[in-house]
C-alpha cells in the first residue's frame, strides 16, 4: 500500500498553514506554494476538499489565504488524509461487501479489515499539531520503545505471538547537524 501524493501534499498544505496561521493571518497559496514545494495549481484543487471537510477556511481580499477551520490539535491526521483521498480502504471489500463474491468465505478478508482498522487508528493517533510542532519523530519513537518492552517477556525473550527477530528500530530524533540546519531539513520534509 502506498500514500498517493493528493494525501501527501495535503499533510505539507495542512502543517505550512498551521505554522505560518498561529497569529491569525491568512497565508495565501503563493506563500504555501514556496514553502512545500507544491504548485498553486495543485494546492487549488487541494484546498477545496479540505474546505469541504470544515478543516480550512479561506478568506477573501488582498489580504486574504487561509486559515485552519480549528486548532491543530483538534484535527487528526486521518481527518487530512481522508479529505484529500476519501475513507481509508485497502481492498474494496472492506466497506463494501457487495464488492466481492467471496466475501462470505475468504480466508483473507478479516486480515484486511485488521489491517484497515490499524491504518485508521495510527493516522488518527496523531494530530495537525504534532506535525506542526516537530513532534511526531519523539512521539513515534516513544511509542515505538514501549511496543518493542511489550513485545518481550521474561527473560528479554520474544512473546509467543510475535515475529521471530523482529524488532523495531528507533532513529534518533536529536539532530547531527546544527539546530537551524536541522529545522530548516525538517521543514523540507513536510
């Protein structure tokens, strides 16, 4: 499964608007053209669905852009995701039974569901202003210490149940470079 890039750009729109609308002014498409890389073409086709979903609103006149519907913190990432994509499906027999003829029967489909379920959950653990803030990387990494203790029991040996060997791999999240380099790198990245 891939993020398509409707999503993605959504994601850099989204955080560039909570960043640069913390003082209650606009930013307009030009501004968050240059700031993510993405076209003003683009981002115009982005910008409406994500009006649709009460996330943005825009406003008018020489000064006008947008601004977040709500604070950062009461949009999710699957909120985002969902506007620019649409619901999150794997494989269309999840929401939709009448999808498939084997639906009654297939061994595979509850693994898809799973799955389904576990995607939603992950982008709706987090929300505009983690992205916004640079605290996704901690967070993430946190989570993943705590999922790599409860993978274990006794002894430091692997809990019947779970992969053999594997084991999460956490990046640090201190910067190697210099504070303003390291800023400025991850600005790039969202």
């Amino acid at each position: 499964m891939k993020l398509n890039t409707r999503a993605r750009y959504a994601l850099r729109a989204m955080i560039q608007i909570a960043r640069s609308g913390q003082d209650g002014k606009p930013i307009n498409l030009n501004d968050i053209s240059a700031k993510t890389s993405v076209t003003r073409r683009y981002l115009e086709q982005l910008v409406i669905p994500l009006k649709n979903a009460s996330l943005l609103k825009g406003m008018s006149g020489k000064e006008g852009g947008y601004l977040l519907a709500r604070a950062p913190e009461k949009i999710k990432v699957g909120d985002i995701v969902q506007a620019a994509i649409g619901p999150i499906n794997i494989v269309h027999c999840v929401k939709d039974t009448d999808s498939c003829m084997k639906v009654e029967w297939c061994e595979c489909r509850p693994l898809y569901v799973l799955l389904n379920q576990r995607i939603e959950e992950a982008f709706n653990a987090f929300t505009l202003a983690d992205l916004a803030g640079h605290k996704i990387g901690q967070v993430i990494a946190k989570e993943m210490r705590e999922s790599n203790k409860a993978g274990k029991g006794e002894k430091g040996k692997k809990r019947k149940g779970t992969a053999q060997g594997a084991e999460f791999r956490v990046p640090s999240c201190e910067p190697r470079v210099k504070k303003d380099e390291w800023q400025k790198s991850q600005d790039e990245c969202t």
